[in-house]
C-alpha cells in the first residue's frame, strides 16, 4: 500500500482553471434529473475544461504514454466493416451467447447487456441504437500498483486502446452477419458515459471512488462498449455488497492525494449516487498521467483481498 502523498496544485495549471466549476456541470447537488454534460475528454474547444485538458497533453510526454498514444492512433484509423446484405438469423438467447463466447475471443473479461437509455446519453445526443453491448478489460493490476507512476498512466493508455480494438472488431462481426453495430469506446468521451450502462448490464457496482467494482476484476479495468438495435436477452444488474462496503471503507479517500472522495453520497442531478470531486481530482489527474491510486488500492482490485472480501460478503449475503 502507497503511503499519502502531500500535494499542492500546480500554480501554472490553476491559472488556466475557468470560472465556472466541474462539480456544476457535473450536476453536483441537483436534485432534479438531466442528462450529463461534456466537462472532458472531448474537443478541446468544444468544452469549458480544454485548456486544462491540452495542459495535460504538454504535461505528459513520457516516452512511454507517447507510445500508447501513437498506438491508439492507428487504431483510430482501421475501419469498421460494411453492413452485410445477408442476415444471419439466430433467437435472442443464442445471439447473446454468440456475442459474449465472440468477445472473449477478443479478450474481453466481462461482458453484459442492457437497454440503452437516451436518458444515459450525453445532452444534446442522439443515438439511433436501442440496446449496448458493454465490454470490460482487466487491467494488470502489478502495472497499476505503481500509480501514480507514469508507467501506470501508459497502461491505462494500452487497455483504453485494447478496449478500442475489441469493441470496433465486435461490431464488425455483426456487421458481417448483417446486424447494424457500432464501436464505443475510450478515452474520450463519446455518445454516453458507459458507467451507468456497465452497472445496468451487469458488470458491477458503482463506487465510492467513482469506478465499477466488479466481483472478479475489482475496479481494475476498462470499460467499452458496442451499440446496435439487435434483440439480445438482457442482463440483470449485479448487487453483491459493493455499495454497502463503501459506506464504511475509508481507503480510497485516505489515500486520496487532493482529497476529492467524498465519504458520503450526494444528489448529481437528481440521483444520489458517490461522487468524486472534479475540481480537487483534476489538478492531481493531470499532473500525474492519470493518477488510479483509487483504483489500486481498493479492496476489490487487489488479489490478495478480493477472494477473501468476496467470501465474506457472500456470507453475509446468505445470511441476510
């Protein structure tokens, strides 16, 4: 376990801090429901915080994220495949099926189904797709463990792009069998934030350091996702004792250098949900590749915890 470290912001990446506050657009202590807004990882110029964000890119040049990056960049370019005029016809639970033992194929280590809702998608956003395909990526957790550590930051950078992959080469297997699919992915934002989807499909809890816990991955992985208008047999949302744990664990908000984990749940636009806050996690984020501390030191994400955590919490289950 990492000890806390002290941490004063940057002075010259809080000049360029706007006026108007993350935790605002966030929708921090509204009590009626709206659709999220863009507050980052998307066109600089399209968002309140892209100064910051192109700070973030001047700041981190480590050879190894550039690496990464060069990476996800050719694959950004490969194209998906066209739409084939022959439909493969399969019942719902079998195309399911397919999909899922298809994803593992592609690497993925988790996989649900859902609705998609357009109250889940980004204000502004249309999407002509009625259900999402969410994928989850186990991440090394011994390359994590050296959070903050620029190598952790290069790592995430890696499986943001193995996400990519997997999802574009899922939507083109659909494609091929005639099915209109299409890849979402990370790290910028897209149609939708995917943890709501992923927490809907099955895929785990949300947390009090504001990632999916999963039961076999913890929080140490990556999210991505494929939309498509295919009757597949949903999945039902995985409550295993997550959200209760969170309420008296403590540890990713101790280890928390900007100390942006709040220990209590708060309204975000109509929903009382964890929250971290934007405006103490970004400086840190930004000067650190990325920080995933958080990530880390859950006790979900380490393996020497989770199957002793997870015994526990299907006891209690049981016993309840």
């Amino acid at each position: 376990m990492p000890r806390k470290i002290n941490y004063t912001p940057n002075p010259e990446q809080m000049k360029l801090w706007p006026e108007i506050s993350g935790n605002k657009i966030n929708g921090l202590n509204e009590l009626k429901f709206r659709r999220p807004e863009y507050v980052y990882w998307r066109d600089p110029k399209e968002i309140t915080f892209g100064e910051l964000q192109k700070w973030f890119y001047k700041q981190n040049i480590d050879p190894k994220l550039q690496d990464g990056r060069n990476d996800r960049i050719i694959e950004e370019a490969v194209s998906i495949a066209e739409i084939s005029d022959t439909l493969t016809i399969k019942t719902e639970n079998e195309w399911s099926e397919a999909i899922k033992l298809k994803s593992a194929e592609l690497g993925v280590d988790a996989v649900g189904i859902t609705s998609l809702e357009m109250n889940r998608t980004y204000e502004g956003v249309s999407v002509p797709y009625n259900t999402i395909i969410v994928l989850g990526l186990a991440m090394d957790y011994n390359e994590m463990s050296a959070a903050p550590e620029v190598s952790a930051g290069a790592h995430v950078v890696k499986e943001y792009t193995r996400g990519m992959k997997a999802s574009k080469r899922l939507a083109s297997w659909l494609r091929f069998h005639g099915h209109d699919a299409e890849p979402e992915h990370g790290p910028f934002a897209g149609k939708l934030p995917l943890i709501p989807s992923a927490i809907a499909a099955g895929l785990g809890e949300l947390g009090k350091h504001g990632s999916v816990i999963n039961k076999k991955m913890g929080s140490c992985f990556r999210l991505a996702a494929v939309l498509t208008n295919m009757r597949l047999k949903h999945d039902k949302p995985d409550i295993f004792g997550a959200d209760d744990f969170c309420t008296n664990c403590q540890i990713c908000s101790k280890f928390c250098p900007p100390d942006a984990i709040l220990h209590e749940k708060k309204n975000v636009r109509g929903e009382k949900k964890w929250y971290v806050d934007f405006d103490k996690c970004l400086p840190f984020f930004n000067e650190t590749a990325g920080c995933g501390i958080c990530v880390t030191v859950c006790p979900f994400s380490r393996p020497e915890v989770r199957p002793n955590l997870m015994a526990k919490l299907n006891r209690k289950r049981l016993i309840s």
